[in-house]
C-alpha cells in the first residue's frame, strides 16, 4: 500500500511538471503558403499604368530587407512573410507597397502601421511637396486574407485592380 501511494505520487507530480512544460510553451506560428509570387505581383503592379514614374525598391529579398522594413513599420520582423516597398524616385506621390503576413492575426496591426505610415507621408508632403498631399491624402490601405497593400497614386485604382486580380488568380 505504502509503494502504491509512492508510485502514485511521483506519476502525478511527473504528470503536471510535463503538462507545466508544454502547456506553457510558445504558441508556434504556422508559415503561411506563399499564394502569390510577390515579384510577380510587384511587376505586374508596377507596369499596370505607363505613366507610372522611375520606382525605386526596397524588398525582404534585398541583403538589407530586415533593416529596410522599418522604413514601413516599426512591426517585429519576425511576423513578416514577404514584402515589397516602391516609391517614386522623383519624389512625387506614387507609392506601392505590399506585405505578406505569416500569422493572418497580425493583419490588423500591419493595416494600422501602414496607415500611420500613410499620414507620415501625407505630412511629409505638406512640408516638401505640397501639390502631391491630395494624392497622397487618398492613398489606400486595405487587405485581402494575409497580404496586406498600400497604394498612393493618382490612378490607384488601376494598380488596386491589378492587386485584387491577382490575389482572385491565386484562390
């Protein structure tokens, strides 16, 4: 009797230490599957109007993404997939931007930082170039599953329904 209570014992205690260490673990983060080839998505995005101006990139697949990153979103790295940032290098009011999120829970906050962004830059605009800040104020932010996107550009709506037909392709 004694034994059993012994026994008994230590597979309880043996139990709860293990259900402490997995129960309290990090909660793993499944990679999302890339849909969509980003440059692919980024060509296409940026040749949808002719009269788009000279773009300059900076991307996650460039030796320096990481630190580029920040240049949208003070976000931790480790909740990005894949992401591209263009920007007129002429400094005039044309942007693109999309970010693949590897935790769909993490979209809203990215839409947040990149509308923060977006205000930046509408302010950026006022003090330097104040007659791009109406295309600037009506640049767009939105989302579709885990890809997040921003669009400052006279025609947005072109490069938008580029946007959106690629991720239909995808589905």
């Amino acid at each position: 009797m004694k034994y059993t209570k012994k026994v008994t014992a230590w597979l309880l205690a043996g139990c709860m230490c293990f259900g402490m260490m997995t129960g309290c673990g990090k909660k793993e983060i499944k990679e999302a599957k890339a849909k969509v080839d980003m440059q692919k998505l980024q060509e296409a995005m940026l040749t949808t109007q002719d009269d788009l101006p000279e773009m300059t990139t900076i991307s996650s697949k460039d030796d320096s993404g990481e630190e580029l990153f920040a240049t949208l979103s003070d976000m931790e790295y480790d909740k990005i997939q894949d992401y591209f940032y263009s920007h007129a290098a002429d400094g005039k009011a044309s942007e693109v931007a999309v970010v693949f999120m590897k935790d769909e829970a993490d979209v809203d906050e990215m839409l947040d930082d990149l509308r923060e962004f977006k205000d930046g830059r509408v302010k950026t605009y006022e003090n330097y170039s104040p007659d791009q800040v109406e295309i600037a104020e009506q640049a767009v932010v939105f989302a579709k599953g885990n890809y997040v996107c921003y669009i400052m550009n006279e025609k947005f709506s072109h490069i938008k329904a580029t946007f959106e037909k690629a991720m239909d392709e995808s589905e």
